[in-house]
C-alpha cells in the first residue's frame, strides 16, 4: 500500500469516528483593515488558532463582464471542521466584497506538537 493511500485510508478512519481534521480556509481583500479585522474576530472567540495575511498579491477575474485586476491580500485561516460554518459566516458578516472567496482545504498535521497547539487553541 502507498503512502498516499495510507494517508486517504487515516483521513477516512478519523472522518468516520467523528475525530476533527483540519482546514484552511482562504479569502481574499483588497483591503488590509478587513483582513486584519477578520483575524482577530477569528483568534479571539477560538474558533481559529492562526491566520495568515499575504500581502502583495495581484488577482485576475471578471466582473460585470470586464477582466478586472486587483491587489489584494490573502488571508489563510487555520481552523478544526467543527467551525467552517461559523468562520464562514463571520468571514461573509465582515467582508467588504459583494461576493467574497471563500474556499477551503483539508490540512493534513505533519508536527504533532502543532496538532497539539491547533487544537488547545481552537
């Protein structure tokens, strides 16, 4: 059995007990208040351990049917499955986009004793 299939095989097992796997969740603004306000909601009430702000950050997309180009911020957001929810709705109440990304990520945890602060910290 490969090591990847190991890993299906662990995420599968965890899933089906009920145990908590792990996300990022990532948006993106083009304002650093937001990003910033987002964040300390998010560590503060716990229901994320860490987030991370990426600056300098170029986006290509259409809107209103024109190529648009922006800079922006990406905020990652390190969170336990339990609250995806919660954070998306606190992301959606505080974004300053009309229709904000909001996407996520199953994280897998390769430093145990991170896994142990991820968890005493949200």
């Amino acid at each position: 059995m490969s090591n990847l299939q190991k890993y299906i095989d662990l995420i599968k097992h965890n899933y089906n007990k009920g145990e908590n796997l792990y996300y990022i969740i990532q948006t993106t603004t083009n304002d650093k208040n937001t990003a910033l306000k987002i964040s300390k909601i998010l560590v503060k009430e716990k229901i994320s351990a860490c987030a991370q702000i990426v600056e300098n950050v170029i986006s290509t997309y259409r809107w209103n049917e024109n190529i648009e180009f922006q800079n922006e911020y990406i905020l990652q957001i390190k969170c336990k499955k339990l609250n995806l929810k919660k954070i998306i709705n606190i992301i959606t109440e505080n974004h300053n986009y009309d229709v904000p990304e909001i996407i996520y990520f199953s994280m897998g945890i390769a430093n145990e004793k991170y896994k142990i602060w991820l968890d005493k910290n949200c």
